[in-house]
C-alpha cells in the first residue's frame, strides 16, 4: 500500500499513536528492551480500496446566528463564499462545495480560491 488515508477516526489513531509512544518511553526508561513487537506498537485498523468506499454527507447544524437575521448572515457568508439559491435540496456536487438550509431555502456555498485554500 503506498499511501493510506484516514477517513475517519484521526483523533483516535493520534490517540493511539500518543499513547504507544508513551508506553514505549516508560518501557525504555524502565531499562527494558523495545524491539517494535510490543503490543503498544499497534492498534486496530481496517483498509478498504477506494472503489469499496462511499463517502456520506457529513451535516452540521449551526443553532443560531449571533443575532444576526438570515439576510446579514447571507451578505457575510458572501465574503468568503460564492453563494446560489438553490431550487431543492441537495449534496454539493463537487469537493469543496456546501449546501446550507436557512430559512427553508437551499443555497450551494462554494467557498472563494483566496479565502479558503480549498482546491477545486
């Protein structure tokens, strides 16, 4: 495999890794010998090609807008984002792009090339 992407769960396999290391540090300085095969060396995983996979929406409701109304919310959002009605609901049809429900409308939010780093 020559390279390998964590989809979900990278906090877990920080954790994972932070606390092998660790083990591994008290185990050196207890004077024991390291060779790698230690159980604090691994932890569970599984690897699916990319043509097995489908990746889901992934949704996040804000609760409120700071006291702003909808149309200041919108005209902000404007500043780092190309913004369209949309005339239903739908996922975003590329990387990059976001769908957002306000006020019972849809919008698609493609976020500026400047402002956002985000490749197309």
């Amino acid at each position: 495999m020559t390279c390998l992407y964590v989809a979900d769960g990278h906090h877990r396999t920080a954790a994972a890794y932070n606390l092998g290391k660790m083990r591994r540090e008290e185990a050196l300085a207890k004077g024991q010998k390291v060779t790698g095969e230690e159980p604090f060396n691994y932890f569970m995983s599984i690897c699916y090609p990319a043509d097995n996979l489908l990746i889901m929406d992934y949704n996040r409701v804000i609760k409120n807008l700071k006291g702003l109304d909808s149309a200041t919310f919108l005209k902000k959002l404007e500043e780092i984002c190309d913004i369209s009605k949309l005339e239903s609901s739908t996922s975003p049809d590329k990387k990059g792009k976001f769908s957002l429900l306000l006020d019972s409308d849809w919008y698609s939010l493609t976020p500026k090339q400047k402002q956002s780093g985000i490749d197309s």
